[in-house]
C-alpha cells in the first residue's frame, strides 16, 4: 500500500470515530445539560474537520515534482498542519467564550443547572476513544514520516485532554451539589485554554517550515560529521537546511584537492549524497559544491 493511501486509511478510522463521538457529545451535552460537554463536543467537530483538510491536502502533497514545482508538493502537507493548528484555535475561541459567558451569568446571580450523569459518561468514552486514536494515529504518522499525520494524533489527543478537563468539571457538578455547578463552565475554559497551548506548538512548527526555517542545531551538525567522514573531503561549509513536507532540503559546499580529475570529485559528491539519502530518507534533496583546495 503506498504513503498516500496509508495516511488516507488512518485518517478515515480517525473520522470515523470523530463522527460517532461529536455525534454522542451533543446529544449527551444537550440532554445532560452540560456547557462543557457540548465545547468537547465543537472539539470533535473541529477533529472531523481537520480530517477532512488532512484528506484534501494529502493528495497533493504526494504529487511528484513538475515543470512548476521543482521540489516536489511537500510544502502543502505542511499547510494542512498550519490549518489544522488555526482549526484548534478557532474551537479554543469558542469554548473559552461560551464558558466564559456562563461563568459570567453565574457570578450575577443566575443558577446553573446540574449536568446529568449522561454527560459524564460521555465524557469517559471520549477519553478511551480519542487516547486510543492518538496512539494508533500517531505511531503511524512516525512509520509514515508524516508531520500532517502527527499533528492530526496531537488533535485526537486534545480532545482527550479536553475530556479528562471536561470529566472533572461534569463530575465535580454532579457530585458535590447545586454549589458547585459552576465547575462545569470552568472545565470547559480549561479544556479551550489547554486548547490554545497544543494550537500554539503546531502553529509555530508550521510557520517556521513554510518560512524556511533552518533544521535544528544538532541534525545540521549530524549532516557535517556525514559530510567530514569522507577522508578526502574538508572544510564543509555554507550549509543551508530546511523541511519540504515530509523530506529535507541539503545544499553544502565542501574542498577537495584541486587536482584530483573531475570524475574523481564527481563520485566523491555521489558518495556523500547517498550518505545523506541513506540517513535522512531516499527522496532528500542534496546539492554538494565542491570547492579546490588552494
């Protein structure tokens, strides 16, 4: 089964299961009458979305390079990933307003009414549900070498959390009396708070590979002990980095004696751009400058 299609068979599983729980949640938010089972359930709808933006933007992203992409459609995966952080905080937005409004109907004097034991047990499935996605999502996203599949995994786990914060507030207002009610609202402000955070990571990810932003520190020193394990090669310098979707980009001028024959230097770069490849994946983009000692 190819890349393509393998990201596709996950992400179905994940919409399938976001579908059967958005679908719960707000029934289980409405007849239990809860504010913050009805945020978790906007969560998952923003899941769902986010699959759909996964499905949509996958396909592109596996297209090869053409007369007007000469990298390759990598760089899409990686908008799908920016898309789904800005689908994160779109539901953060709206699940901290709407518990904030009923936070603020509260501290006036308005009652708030006790959710029901349906909202928590909806809760406690979401938990399962999702951490299991996560798991599943997430281990094959690594398998894949997929940025748009893991952050997807991130969204399934969110909405985990959002649960878990959703759970505490339910059952705090279900157990502990009228008093405390107002439990279940801020639940729901927690959940959009812990919402923006994971929004936030993916957001800053995303943005830094669309601006080109160098590899860290350490995989640009992992590429010049690479480079520097060839005997005959020194002084790797002008190296530049940066992410295309799921591959990496390599250029590097390095010297070479400058009166060794020409083939001779033009196997020496092959050499150490399949190196390269054999670490950092077959589809790297590599470019050796080869420079004479002088």
């Amino acid at each position: 089964m190819t890349r393509e299609k393998e990201i596709y068979k996950v992400t179905l599983v994940g919409s399938a299961g976001n579908v059967a729980l958005l679908t719960f949640k707000f029934i289980a938010g409405v007849l239990g009458h809860s504010s913050a089972m009805i945020a978790d359930a906007v969560h998952s709808l923003s899941d769902f979305v986010t699959d759909l933006v996964v499905l949509v933007f996958v396909s592109i992203s596996a297209k090869p390079q053409d007369q007007s992409h000469d990298y390759g459609h990598g760089k899409f995966e990686t908008i799908a990933s920016f898309l789904i952080g800005l689908a994160l905080v779109a539901a953060a937005t709206g699940i901290i307003v709407s518990g904030g409004l009923k936070l603020y109907d509260w501290w006036h004097g308005a009652t708030l009414e006790a959710p029901g034991w349906i909202a928590l047990w909806a809760a406690l499935l979401s938990i399962l549900v999702k951490e299991l996605l996560y798991q599943y999502t997430a281990r094959r996203g690594r398998q894949l070498d997929s940025q748009v599949m893991i952050a997807n995994a991130w969204h399934h786990r969110s909405d985990a959390f959002s649960s878990i914060g959703a759970a505490i507030g339910i059952g705090g207002a279900i157990l502990l009396g009228q008093r405390w009610t107002v439990l279940d609202p801020i639940a729901s402000i927690v959940v959009g708070l812990m919402l923006v955070k994971v929004a936030w990571e993916l957001l800053k990810k995303s943005i830094g590979e669309l601006t080109e932003c160098s590899l860290p520190a350490e995989t640009e020193q992992e590429i010049e002990g690479i480079i520097e394990s060839f005997a005959d090669v020194q002084e790797p310098h002008n190296l530049r980095t940066r992410r295309i979707g799921n591959r990496i980009a390599i250029e590097a001028h390095v010297r070479m004696d400058g009166s060794l024959p020409l083939c001779q230097v033009h196997e020496r770069a092959t050499a150490i751009e399949h190196k390269l490849k054999e670490r950092f994946g077959a589809k790297t983009h590599v470019t050796i400058h080869m420079e004479p000692i002088k």
